[in-house]
DNA sequence: TCTGGGGTCCTAGGACCC
DNA sequence: TCTGGGGTCCTAGGACCC
C-alpha cells in the first residue's frame, strides 16, 4: 500500500506559519515580480481566485475581501519541506519525496502490526503539531489511487486527515466521485480525448478493456489506466540527480540593453552552477534563451536560443558564464525590448566522471575547483550573496524582480529567527 | 501598467546506416 | 522502367507534473 501525503496550501501554510492571526483568513501567494496567483488557501478559493490568475485581473476581490499576500519565498518553503519530510521519516522508512510538497510513504509491512490509517493520523497530527503544515493523506494500493484520496481526505473533514481505499467498493466509490480531470496524469489533451469517446468519469476509464487503451493512448496513459484499476506501476523513486537545471525570471521592467542581459543571465548561471555542485555534477552545455513579453502585442516579438558546449564537463561558475555570455551575443538583436531570460545546464553527469580532454584550454582545473569549493564554504556560512562574480551586476538592476511582500527567511537566517513574545 | 518557474518522459519524424 | 526493408540515433515538440 501506498500513502501519499500532500500539505495543504503548502506555500500558504507555510507564510501562515510565521505570520499570526490568518488562521481561516484568504491568503494567497504571488509569482516572481508579484504576477499571478500560485497558491491559495480555500478561504481565497471561495472567493473565486484560481491558481494562475494575473493579479491586477483580481485585483478588486483581493481589495474588497481584504486578501493578505506573500511573494513566493522559495527559500522559505524549502526549508519547510525538509522539516515535514524529516518528520514522516520518523514514522515510514520508505519515503519518496514527489513533490515539494508531496511525498510517497510506502506502507508495506506496515499493514500487518497496526491499523495503517490511524497511523498515518498521528503522523499528520505530528507535521501539524511540529510544523503547523496541516496535511491530507490518501491510502490505495496504487499511487494514482493514493493521489485521489488524499484528494478526498483534503476535501471532507469527516475522514480527519486520512482517506483509505482498500476495498473494491471503495475503490469504484472514489472514482466515481472524483472528477477526471483531478486525476494523477490525465491533462488536457487527454482529458479532451476521452471526452471524445463518451467517457466523463474515472470509473467509465478504468472499466474499458485493456486493449482499447492500449489502441488508442499511449504509455503515460495506460499506466494511468493500470493505476486506477490498482496495479501498481508508476515509479517515482527520485532520481537524485537532476538531469536539466534551468534558472530563469522574468524581469521587473523590459530592457534592451545588452548590459542588463549580460548580468541577468550571469546571476542565472552562477545560480545553476550552485545546484549543480550542490547534486556534485558536472554539465556539458549550456543554453541561453531570451524572449519578449508575449502579452504586449504593440511590441516586436522575438524569442531566441543559444547552445554552447564544454569540451571538459565543468561546474565552475567562471567558465559557465564566460560560455552563456558567448551564447548570448550570439541570440541578441539590438531594439527588442527584453521581458525573460534563462540560463539551461543540461549533459550533466556525476562529476567523478569528467573526462580529460588533450585539447583543454584551462590548465589549472584543481585549482579552480578548488576556488569554488571556498566560494560555496563562504556563500553558505554567511550567506547566498557574499562572494559573486561582478559580471552579476549590482544590488539594484532594473531586471530585478519585484517581489515587495516576500517573508523574511525565518528559517534560514539566523538574523531572522521570529521573536515571539509571551 | 501589471500576466511564474522548474522539471520529466514519450513520440513522431528526419537523417543516416547497411 | 521497375525503386525495399530494417535499424539506430537525435531532436523538437507535446503532454504532463508540481
């Protein structure tokens, strides 16, 4: 059996966690440079704000019912995340992490010393209790399964946190009341599919005949198929390496000046090359892209891409920029007015592999690694910003996001640690 | 005026090989 | 004049997820 254990609301949860008095209030968290909704609270949701709605769309639901809002502070709900993770490990020792906010716990063996959905009460009282990210947790020999009743468990209070599908009865009871498009793997174009063929419920899709879905989708929802009926056959387990790392903003205001594009995408490469020693690889290409601002029709539209590959795999942030730099004089055109730019590593591999190459420029390898293990060392001891290149440019650029209501990292910064009064 | 960011996997089609 | 069959690899784009 397998549990999947969702937090509600994660990245409001998490802002409610630090700022008191929302409890039962609207809340709803913004993207980069404040602009759409990426998460809200059901109390938002009543209100009818959805997931993706551009902000000044809304505006006068937000300002009539008083909506408190956050910028994302992704920093702050990562952290968030390891805790609650921390905590489920304590209680089911094969855990997948899915999700920021989402992890597989696997419950085989489990079934056979205690009742599994008391269980996993306790440990959704325990995340809440130590945390205070409330949970919803489903139950089903399948993960698709699990996926729909965490969904019920979120939605009705009776099931007190935990939604269990281990009968048959059960089983054709959830997927007759879920709708199909909430299903784990079933997106628009499926969704539409299906609509074709007369199916409107989970139900009606799991009862047709292997063969006719076989005939007429492909794998992704076959296994879906497969789930549903409650054969296990979705695998999650995390590859812990990534195999693409992309970082990319849109920025506060447009420009077209080379220069900003210049510090733009060397933050993002040096942000990419973090992670990528963080998960200890190394990286073949990078890719440089710009594009324009696609909602300003009364502008010159231009979107572009540029590919640069590494004759030795590397991690250094100096060599990354100097090749995305190189990228990008190849893509810039003078006079488009810049809305977005990012920065893709991709051909990564462990970076124990790297392979000498005879016609290496750079000579002093170790070295440089060795420059950027101290520069890691200092970023982390005293802070993300303390040791970058100039190319990144100054504290106030103009592409800057703007993110005005962004908490404090309470969890991160010891300078920021809450001071509760008592 | 203001419209997100970061991933994975699959598939069809083209290029190329014998 | 007739113009095959089988395979691999790569890539762009689609679909999906959070």
């Amino acid at each position: 059996m397998w549990a999947l254990a969702d937090c509600n609301s994660f990245f409001c949860s998490v802002e409610k966690a630090f700022h008191a008095g929302l409890e039962g209030k609207p809340v709803c968290v913004l993207s980069s440079n404040d602009g759409n909704i990426v998460a809200l609270t059901p109390e938002a949701k009543a209100l009818g704000l959805k997931r993706g709605d551009p902000v000044f769309k809304v505006r006068d639901i937000i300002e009539r019912h008083n909506v408190r809002l956050f910028s994302s502070n992704m920093r702050l709900y990562a952290a968030m995340s390891k805790r609650v993770v921390a905590i489920m490990r304590r209680f089911v020792a094969h855990v997948e992490q899915y999700s920021i906010d989402e992890c597989f716990c696997n419950l085989d063996g489990y079934e056979e010393t205690r009742d599994i959905t008391q269980y996993m009460r306790e440990m959704a009282a325990t995340v809440k209790l130590w945390t205070d990210i409330p949970i919803s947790i489903g139950i089903a020999p399948s993960k698709t399964l699990a996926k729909a009743g965490s969904k019920f468990a979120k939605k009705y209070k009776g099931y007190a946190s935990v939604c269990t599908i281990d009968t048959e009865e059960k089983r054709r009871k959830a997927l007759q009341l879920t709708g199909l498009a909430d299903i784990w793997g079933i997106g628009r174009s499926t969704l539409a599919r299906l609509h074709y063929h007369g199916i409107t419920t989970p139900l009606q899709f799991a009862d047709m005949s292997e063969a006719w879905v076989k005939r007429n989708f492909s794998l992704p929802v076959q296994q879906t198929w497969r789930e549903l009926n409650g054969i296990a056959c979705i695998k999650t387990d995390e590859a812990a390496e990534r195999q693409s790392i992309c970082t990319s903003r849109s920025f506060g205001e447009m420009t077209s000046r080379i220069e900003d594009l210049q510090s733009a995408v060397a933050s993002y490469a040096a942000a990419c090359a973090n992670k990528l020693r963080a998960q200890q690889s190394v990286a073949g290409a990078v890719t440089v892209f710009v594009t324009t601002n696609r909602f300003r029709d009364d502008l010159t539209q231009y979107s572009n891409n540029a590919t640069e590959t590494f004759l030795v795999h590397t991690s250094d942030t100096m060599e990354i920029t100097r090749a995305a730099w190189k990228a990008l004089r190849r893509i810039f055109l003078p006079g488009i007015m810049y809305k977005k730019a990012g920065v893709i590593l991709s051909e990564i591999t462990p970076n124990d592999a790297i392979s000498l190459n005879l016609f290496d420029e750079i000579t002093n390898r170790p070295e440089r690694m060795k420059l950027m293990d101290t520069i890691d060392t200092l970023n982390q001891r005293y802070g993300t910003k303390t040791v970058t290149l100039a190319a990144t440019g100054g504290k106030e650029e103009r592409w800057h996001c703007k993110s005005c209501r962004r908490s404090d990292d309470f969890l991160t910064d010891i300078d920021r640690l809450l001071v509760v009064k008592a």
